[in-house]
C-alpha cells in the first residue's frame, strides 16, 4: 500500500556536464521525469509512494526502473512498453538554468495508460503534471486517472510544468491544464505559467496570480517565482515567501522539489485516512516556505533524482532567522 501515487513521464534527462575531450558539449544519462522526481523525493523522506508510468525494454529502462526501486519506490505499476525509453536533452546556460529537448512521438510515454485506484490501495494523494497530456492518448488518460482517483477520496495536485515544443499546439496545452486545474486541489504553478494561462506576457507576478485566483478559486495555489521565491493563495488569504540564498548550478527539478515539499508538509498535517483541505488552509504560508527550500537545496547539485536533499539539509535553510 501506498500513500501517495504519481502518474506521468519518467525519462533521461541527458544533462549538459561541461565540454568532453573533443571540446564539444558532453552529456551525462541522469533519472529524471517530473512525476518520478517528486515520487523519490517524498519516498527519500520517509514516505510510501507508487509511480505509475512507463518505461522501454531497453538498457535506460531498465536504469529509471532500479532508480525507482533503490529509493524505496512501487514500481509495481511502471509498465514496460515496446517503445524506446523517453529522453530529455537538458542543456545549461552560465547561470544555471536549463532547456529542454524531450523526444516524445514514438516513445515509452507517449500515450500513457490510465491508473485506476484499486478498493483500499492506501493511496491518499495523486499527483500529477501536464506533460503526460500533450498527446491525444495521454490527455484522455490522465485526465482520466486524475478524475478517478479524485472520485475515489485522494487529495489531487498538479503541476502543469508546461513544455511549450511538445505540444503541436498551445491552444491544446492551454485548454488540458485548464481541465487538470478542475481537478486538482493543491496548485503548484510558475508565474510564467501563470501568463500563458491568462493570455499574457510575463508582467507584475503579485497581479497576475491574483487574478490567475479566479481560474483557480479553491484548493492551495502555490506560484513559484525562481529565486524571488513564491506567491501562495489559500481561500481569501495570500501572501509570499522568499527563497534561501544558495549557491545555484543548476535549476533541473528545483519545481519538483518544491512540489514535494509541500506534499510532504500537507501529509505532515493531516490526520490518517481522507485527507481534509480545508483543516490545511490556515498552514499554506509554511508549507510555501518549506517547498521554497526544499527547491532552492536542489538547485546545488546537477540532476533532477541525483540533487534530491535530505530533509536536514532543507531544515537547515528553512530555519527561522
């Protein structure tokens, strides 16, 4: 049995790691997936967590699915499919922050199938993101599997974590993460996400997100905002956090990170069995500050999994000063 399912891509992010000895840029195999990074952070602090997804027959495969495995989680609902494993190129400016090349057409993600909750699995949180919808099969399906584990009593979070070239269009990509927020109750969302939504440039974050409240009036939103930190909305109340200063090398999985932090305060706070909302209302200023150093610690190392902190080390930046 397990507390928390994650649904979507696991994948390689084949991750800039400076220049080989030809001179050209080199790249290194690293475990990642937006899902798969939140599912082992929370498994790495103590928590029962399922990954559901896919994966190839090939050697990556394989790895992602040992990964998984070593770090305590139930890949007993990672499929393995026929296609080869999904890969990211992730490269890397000076300051750190990355971009992304994912190959989806034709590969183990693409059109995921539907997890359905099974009579007293456990699970009391599903969490999932936008980028498992940017094919046909894959939308239906997880909207699908959000939809009945909501039905079911689990507690709903979603990232939409947009990958603008995956999608043959972004009136498509708008119109899914516009459906996954109907279903979601805990939000964590980036302010430049947040004006794609609205239609948008990126402008006055605090405006945007006040106003992006009206698309997404109930549950916990969370906005993150890099290294200026994070807006968070909950019922009428609003306010910020700022992030930790540390030294940055690169951003891969700092939102993951974030996402997990708060999923870890909220299982924190609830009482055992159906997990009640509205009684974590009045905590969303901790849980923003939380998930903010939860981000920030990952930013210190390379990789999505492989920069995972411990809990000490996020205790560490989010003492009170």
């Amino acid at each position: 049995m397990s507390e928390i399912t994650c649904y979507g891509e696991i994948l390689i992010d084949l991750s800039q790691c400076g220049a080989g000895g030809m001179g050209f840029p080199a790249y290194e195999a690293l475990p990642g997936g937006a899902p798969a990074n939140v599912a082992v952070a929370l498994s790495k602090w103590g928590r029962s967590v399922a990954f559901s997804g896919a994966t190839g027959p090939d050697t990556l495969g394989a790895s992602l699915r040992e990964t998984l495995a070593r770090h305590g989680v139930d890949t007993s609902r990672l499929a393995t499919v026929s296609r080869p494993t999904t890969m990211a190129v992730v490269s890397l400016d000076a300051r750190g922050d990355r971009s992304f090349s994912i190959y989806w057409q034709g590969t183990s993600c693409e059109g995921l199938a539907p997890a359905v909750p099974s009579p007293g699995d456990g699970t009391r949180i599903f969490h999932f993101g936008s980028v498992s919808m940017c094919d046909p099969a894959g939308a239906r399906n997880t909207l699908e599997s959000a939809r009945a584990h909501r039905d079911a009593g689990c507690l709903v979070s979603f990232d939409p974590n947009l990958r603008e070239r995956l999608w043959t269009s972004l009136d498509d990509a708008r119109s899914a993460i516009l459906r996954g927020l109907e279903l979601a109750d805990v939000v964590k969302i980036s302010g430049e996400e947040v004006a794609f939504l609205l239609g948008e440039a990126p402008a006055d974050p605090i405006d945007q997100a006040s106003r992006f409240r009206a698309v997404f009036p109930s549950g916990l939103l969370f906005v993150t905002l890099g290294p200026k930190g994070c807006l968070w909305h909950s019922g009428a109340r609003s306010g910020s956090v700022s992030a930790p200063d540390v030294p940055v090398l690169d951003t891969t999985g700092a939102g993951d990170c974030f996402m997990a932090g708060v999923l870890q305060g909220i299982l924190e706070r609830s009482k055992p069995g159906r997990i009640d909302l509205s009684s974590l209302l009045a905590e969303a200023e901790a849980l923003a500050a939380f998930g903010a150093a939860a981000g920030s610690c990952a930013t210190t190392r390379r990789g999505g999994i492989p920069a995972i902190p411990s809990l000490e080390e996020i205790a560490s930046v989010n003492a009170p000063s």
